[in-house]
C-alpha cells in the first residue's frame, strides 16, 4: 500500500488501523505494510513489540519540492507575542497549558524534545482516532463505519497537533511554497503540505501548516492533516494564535530513570503518558505510561521545520524507550522475564544477531512492559547494548506519578 493510501485510510470515516510503536515513528518514510496477527509488520526496519493502533501516518514536511520557500520578512509585522514573558527553559519540559479556540481545542503537551514540545488538537467538526482499538473491534465497525460514510452522516477526520519550538529553534523560511502573512499582529506563514516523500505524492487542500512568531525568534506551528478540505480552514488555526500562553515550567515526568546509555548517545524527545515523538501525538489516548527517545549524534537544534521523527532520515542511530501496559505488546507477558529478540519478532537465542531489535523487560506482575528497541533507527546499536539499556532501567510505580523523574534527570544526559 502506498503512503498516500494510507493517508486517505486514516483520513477517512474507516476505523483506525494496527500498527506497531515504529511503525508509527517510520510511517512516512515506509510504503508498504502488511498485516499480521491483527497487528501490522514493520516491513524491512523489523517488528516491535509494541502493538498500537491509531491515526499513525506521519506525513513528511521535508520533502523536496521544486519552489523554494518564501520567507518570512524579517521587518513584516512586530509580533504581539513578543511581548509576553515565556520562560527561558531547559530541554524537557512544559511551558504553556491545553486551551480552546472556538472550535478548536488544543489539549496539554505530552512530548517534550531539546527543540520544543507538542499537544494534540482536536476539532468539534471532526473525529480524531488517536485511541486505539483491536483489530476485532476495528472489523465490527467497519461495515458500519463505510454505510455511514456512505451516507454522509459521519463526521470528517483529523489528525493535528500544535509545535511550539524553542526560541531560535524554528525555521520558517524552510517551509517548502510557504507564504508569509500578518495574523493578529503576528509574523506568520502558511502552506499546504504533502504526504509523503514519494515526487508523486500530492499536496492536499486538507493537509495545512501554519507557523507564527509567539515571542521573538520563538514560533509555534499547527499541522493539520483533515479529511475535509474546507475544515479546519487556515482562519480556523489562526484563531490558535491568542490562545497561546506561557504558564509555569513544568519538567516532562517519565516513569523510569536510565542506568546505562551507550557512549555517544544523547536523549533527543520524551513522552509524558504516551510513547516519544509523534508517535506519542499519534497514540495520545492509548493509555501508555511514557517513552524516550535517543540518538547518536545529537540532533539538530535549530533550522527545524518539524518534529525530527516527522522528516526522513533525521534519525539515522538510536534507540526507543517504551513503558507501555502489557495488553499493548505483541508478545505474551512473561513477569519478570528479559527477551531480547531481532527484527522479525523471533527470540534472539545467546550468540544470535549482532546488532539491532528490542528487548522486552517485564514487571514482576506481567502488567507492565519496557521496551528498549533499535528497530526502525538504523540498527546499530548491538542487542548486547540493547539488553544492557533494557536492564539497567528502573520502572517506578506507573500509576502513582509522585514516583516518576523529570527526564533532564532520568535520562542521564
């Protein structure tokens, strides 16, 4: 299946589909899947054991197109934002709160990276399939889900989510075709945006980005990916603008702290209740405990047009942390038990592949699932590293979040 496919599958009235944690994390740089199990594949970057399920297709805002950007004048508009006082804050952590913007509402942040932090959005005129269901569940709603849509009685789909970048982290004149506007006083550009890597990918009138300067050299940005055209409409993300304001610094908690990282290796994003990334973005009603990510060398902190996992190659080294519910992996739980297994789901035995999978550590109770996996971020690391990551990490209580770490200190940067 192709990637645009899968954009007018997620797009659609159609239940969400299994996918797995770096399915989601490569979604936009991977064309085909297929389906097993009720979970899918991971095609050639290997299987994970975490089975989630959700609006998982990450469409790309790198690709490469033939008009360059249009930047933003630097003289264009003083921005209002600039007037407010945002925190000057480390990495990880949260410096603005969830609000609403007519019919709009932009929930808490729930990633954290060392170049910004993300919240979903959702719409009242639209359906969002961030929570997952089974693949039972999703077959028992199909053929009701089509006849609805069929008669264009169900709603639209959307899958958005709002960046707000570090200051000098955010490069508005890198938005490929993007036009510069004035929106409330602010610096701000729009564009429409593709789906995907592929030269035949189409720019969709549903698929928007829309960046403005909320302080000064600081920018936040709204992607909107909606299966209706007209909705949200860029007056509609506009109206995000007003909304956006500093609250108290908050650090990013996790779940876990980090005993052993490899040499070399750095943290690059966190999930606070959801996996790192946008696959945290993708999945943030999925009831996951929290996530990391690292890679090696240290990514970018400025230049950014998006998120690192939303563009192709950007993460080329490292390494997953997830702290998941044990209903969300594929394998069955084995309390108290290490595995360690390659990329096509098969228990690595001792002496087994060098380099590359997941291992699977699980809670004296069989309840809770750690996973540590290389699938899908080059594989380099060798699953002896693997397995000693996995095993140095300490999981607090995942229901009492008095017990977890702010992840400055966690991950052991």
């Amino acid at each position: 299946m192709q990637l645009r496919d899968l954009v007018d599958a997620v797009t659609g009235d159609e239940p969400p589909m299994a996918r797995t944690a770096d399915d989601i994390v490569a979604a936009g740089r991977r064309a085909e899947r297929r389906r097993r199990a009720g979970f899918a594949s991971a095609g050639a970057a290997g299987l994970v054991a975490i089975a989630v399920t959700g609006a998982f297709v990450l469409p790309t805002l790198g690709a490469e197109r033939d008009t360059p950007a249009t930047p933003a004048p630097a003289g264009a508009a003083t921005s209002q934002g600039a007037e407010a006082r945002w925190p000057d804050t480390s990495p990880f952590t949260f410096t603005f709160q969830g609000y609403d913007a007519g019919t709009l509402h932009v929930q808490d942040p729930i990633v954290t990276s060392v170049g910004y932090q993300i919240a979903s959005v959702y719409s009242d005129g639209h359906t969002s399939n961030d929570k997952p269901v089974t693949a039972e569940e999703a077959e028992a709603r199909g053929d009701v889900l089509k006849q609805k849509k069929k008669a264009a009685g169900g709603k639209p789909s959307l899958w958005a989510y709002l960046t707000v970048y570090r200051p000098g982290a955010f490069d508005p004149a890198g938005i490929p075709d993007g036009r510069s506007v004035t929106v409330a006083g602010h610096r701000a550009v729009q564009a429409t945006v593709p789906v995907g890597l592929d030269p035949w990918d189409r720019v969709d009138e549903g698929n928007k980005l829309f960046a403005w300067e909320y302080a000064e050299n600081a920018w936040a940005a709204v992607t909107s990916f909606s299966s209706d055209a007209a909705t949200p409409s860029f007056e509609d993300l506009g109206g995000l603008i007003e909304g956006l304001k500093p609250s108290s610094p908050t650090p990013a908690l996790v779940p876990f702290t980090v005993g052993y990282v490899p040499a070399g290796y750095v943290p690059l994003q966190t999930g606070t209740h959801a996996m790192p990334g946008l696959s945290g973005i993708a999945t943030a009603r999925a009831g996951d405990y929290g996530g990391a990510t690292y890679t090696r060398p240290a990514a970018p902190t400025t230049g950014l047009t998006a998120p690192y996992d939303a563009v192709e190659g950007t993460i080329t080294d490292g390494f997953h942390i997830f702290v998941t519910p044990s209903t969300s992996s594929n394998q069955s739980p084995e309390p108290g038990v290490t595995r360690c297994y390659d990329g096509s789901d098969r228990r690595v035995p001792d002496g087994g592949p060098a380099v590359g999978g997941f291992c699977n550590v699980w809670s004296a109770d069989g309840r809770v699932a750690l996973q540590v996996s290389a699938s899908g971020l080059g594989n380099k690391l060798p699953r002896a590293e693997l397995e000693k990551v996995a095993k140095g990490i300490t999981v607090a209580d995942v229901e009492d979040e008095s017990t977890w770490t702010p992840a400055a200190t966690a991950l052991r940067r």
